[in-house]
C-alpha cells in the first residue's frame, strides 16, 4: 500500500486531502505542521509527500530539503496560496516534484499524485533493471546436457509462483538460476530482493527480512521495512537458507502459509505477495537429521527443486564459459584478448573445485597479468600449471608430456560428450564445434567409434 505524507497547517485543506487519498485506498499520515511532518518521515517509510510551502518554523523548503537530503527517490509535491515564480523555481531547483497554486480542484492534485507515483515507480523499476544488468556478467551458458535440463525446468516453473529450492555447490551460479527464473515470470516487473543468510549475523537477520518498527530495539530509531515487503510484486531469494536459525524458520514457514508478515515489535499484520526462492549447498535432508532444519519448511521451500551440476559434471561447457569471460574481462580492461590453445587445455583438465565462480576468477587473473594481449600457461595460477593425470596401476603418478595429456583428456570430453547425446555422433559434433568426419577420425583414433 502506497503510504503518503501530507504536511498542511490548515485544518479544513488537511482534512479534504486525508479524505480525498484515503478513499482512493492510499495510507495517509497527517502533520500540521513542519516540524511535526519531519518527524512522521523519520519514523517511517514514506512513498510521497504533500507539503504546504509556508508552515512557521520548518517551512515547505525546509522539509523538503530534508526529504530529498534523506530519501532522494520519494516525490515532494508542493502547495501554496502564495505562489511567485521565484518560490516555484527555487521548490523546483531543489528536488521538488510539482507547483500547485491555491485553489485548486481535487482532480487536478489527484492527477499530480498519480503522475507522481509513477515517476516514482519508473525510477524504481530503472534501479531494479539496473542491478539485473550488473549481475548480467557469467549469464547462464553451456550446451551439455545437464545444462539443457536445467533450461528446461526453468522455462517450466518461470510462470508460476510456487516456492522453488536451487540445490549445488559454491560458485555453481544459484543466484543466476533464480535471476533467469524471475526475469521469465509474470513476476519480472518487479523487484528481485537477494539476501545471503550466511553473511548477516544471527540476531539482525529477522529485522532485515521482516523489518522492524520504531522503538522495537535499541538503535531503531524510525519504522523500517524488511526485505520482504521490499520485494512486494516481486521475488525473494534467500540465498544459503541452511544458514538460516530453527527460530525464523518457523516465521517463514508462516509467511509461506499465510502471506503475512509481522515487522519486529509491531503488532499489525501485513500482507505480502511475494514469490519465494531458497538455494543452499548444504545436504538438507541430512540437516534434518540433525535438527538442524525443520521437516515442514523443507518441504514447504522445495515444491520444486533445481539441482545445478558443478563444473566437474559439464566439462564441454568449459570453452564456451571461458570464451564468454575473456570477452567480458577484455571489454572491461579494454584489451583484444586472445589465449593459446594450451592455455584452454590445462583449463579443460582442471578439477575446478571453486566451480564456475572459480574459472571467472582464474581468467580475470589471467587476463590482468598477461603480457600483451595473449595469455599464456605461465599466466595461470600454479595449480592450473601443475595439473597432473590420474595415478597409474603401480600408484605412482604417471610422467606424461603435454602431448600424451592432451590426448587422454581429449578423448575422456569426446566420450563424454557422446555419452551425453546417447552416442548421436551429429549432435555430439556440434557440440564440440566440429565436422561430424573430423569427429569420426577422432573417435576411430582413441577406439570409441564401435561404443
């Protein structure tokens, strides 16, 4: 509910806007004075102020300066019986939204309001679309299968609200996942709140989801409102939901339930419409065991579940994912970048425990000490320098040349790579970026071509 701040020391005009926006279902805090106007804002969130320009002692200039110097994006509308052109340009040089004179009609300001509230909303909107583009980098790429089941379930459960449960390890991209399925749902135009439940201590974590009124603790000085109500219309993803106490679990099993919320120290209920997405690379059902994590949320949070595969389980992908950030680091450091062929194959063969999250940062690295614009192996982290091959029969590690490892890890991605296809050599081939003969040629030479 948009909550709205009218700030008028005569009775008679207060109480006609009082009436007027409270009829058309807004929220309106009134104040008869400046100084009783600055004191409503500073307690709780306010989405738009109506202020008269001469007040006593804090006039409308005063206030609104305030307004804007606390919460620059909430629009200021200004009224008054004493207009010139000189207070209008000065309310309006200093952030004010509109000028209205005295008289005037009641439509007239309630078509200010609305033009207002919708400036405000744009605004709202760009900021969001914004964040959604910074988080843009590592979109989600990758051919192999595992990756295309994925794409699949996301197009699947995009158009609906149900709570879904985003399950891998670190680095594999969850937030990403859950981005891709707000931006495809009904849910886009709205905002998309992440909140990391590890990184937020234990006892700010229920006033940063749920908000908090004013006076409820020490420190809360004004009314604040959590992360839920912020991701009104939209979606929230709580990010590391096995972090999160036994205590909150029972409140957010609450709010799935019921979608309502109580702030900290208040007593009203707020209705939320809210879609709900939980990741963790914690085995939750083994959390259970532990009583750790209540049975009931559990099932409540993973009405359907995503299961990422980590870096290890698509190793085709690794060309495309490397090719996708070199390009990215190359815009950024405004370098043509380029890397050697062995530089993709000791990529390849890595374990990449740190997963996607992982290779970004290698080839960030990479990119920023290379000399000149092509990265070589002496450009990657020693781990990389120093893969080595499986250990052999006698246990002892195999001394192989780059020659002899290139080989085996390029026929362990061809293999791979048709066991993926179910053995369709066509698909395979385009896959891997290559004529379905030189494929052919390739499984003939490493003995797959009969499996």
């Amino acid at each position: 509910m948009i909550r709205m701040l009218i700030a008028e020391d005569k009775e008679a005009m207060r109480r006609s806007l009082v009436r007027l926006f409270s009829e058309k279902g807004y929220e309106v805090i009134e104040a008869g004075s400046g100084a009783e106007a600055l004191e409503r804002f500073n307690e709780m969130e306010i989405d738009l102020v109506i202020t008269d320009l001469q007040m006593g002692e804090i006039d409308g200039l005063q206030l609104l300066r305030e307004v804007k110097k606390r919460a620059p994006q909430t629009p200021v509308l200004m009224v008054t019986a004493f207009g010139t052109v000189e207070t209008a340009v000065e309310a309006m040089r200093q952030g004010a939204f509109d000028y209205l004179l005295k008289p005037f009609s009641l439509t007239e300001i309630e078509a200010r309001v609305e033009k207002a509230l919708e400036q405000r909303r744009l605004l709202t909107e760009n900021r969001y679309l914004r964040e959604t583009l910074d988080h843009a980098a590592g979109r989600m790429i990758g051919r192999s299968e595992k990756m295309q089941q994925v794409y699949r379930l996301i197009e699947k459960v995009a158009p609906h609200t149900s709570p879904v449960l985003i399950l891998g390890e670190t680095g594999t991209g969850k937030e990403m996942v859950a981005r891709e399925i707000h931006q495809r749902g009904a849910r886009k135009d709205g905002p998309f709140i992440a909140v990391n439940c590890g990184a937020i201590p234990e006892n700010l974590l229920e006033s940063e989801l749920f908000g908090y009124e004013k006076g409820a603790f020490t420190g809360a000085s004004a009314q604040k409102k959590g992360r839920l109500e912020l991701a009104e219309g939209g979606t929230l993803f709580l990010d590391e939901i096995g972090e999160l106490p036994l205590s909150l679990q029972v409140k957010l099993l609450r709010f799935l339930q019921e979608l309502e919320i109580q702030r900290v120290g208040g007593t009203k209920t707020i209705r939320v419409d809210v879609r709900l997405i939980a990741a963790t690379n914690r085995d939750l059902k083994r959390e259970i065991e532990e009583h750790r994590f209540r049975e009931d949320f559990y099932y409540r949070i993973r009405v359907i579940e995503i299961h990422l595969p980590s870096l290890k389980e698509r190793h085709g992908d690794i060309p495309e994912l490397s090719a996708y950030f070199l390009q990215k680091i190359s815009r950024e450091i405004h370098k043509n970048l380029g890397m050697l062929p062995e530089v993709l194959d000791l990529l390849t063969l890595y374990r990449w425990p740190g997963n996607v999250r992982e290779l970004e940062n290698v080839i960030e690295r990479a990119a920023v000490l290379a000399e000149g614009e092509i990265i070589k192996a002496g450009d990657l982290p020693p781990e990389l320098q120093l893969v080595s091959t499986p250990a052999g029969s006698n246990g002892e590690s195999n001394e192989l040349g780059l020659t002899e490892r290139l080989e085996m890890l390029e026929r362990e991605i061809i293999k791979k790579t048709l066991d993926e296809t179910t053995g369709n050599q066509t698909q395979a081939a385009r896959m891997l970026r290559v004529h379905r003969s030189s494929l052919q040629y390739k499984m003939r030479k490493y003995g797959l071509l009969d499996q």
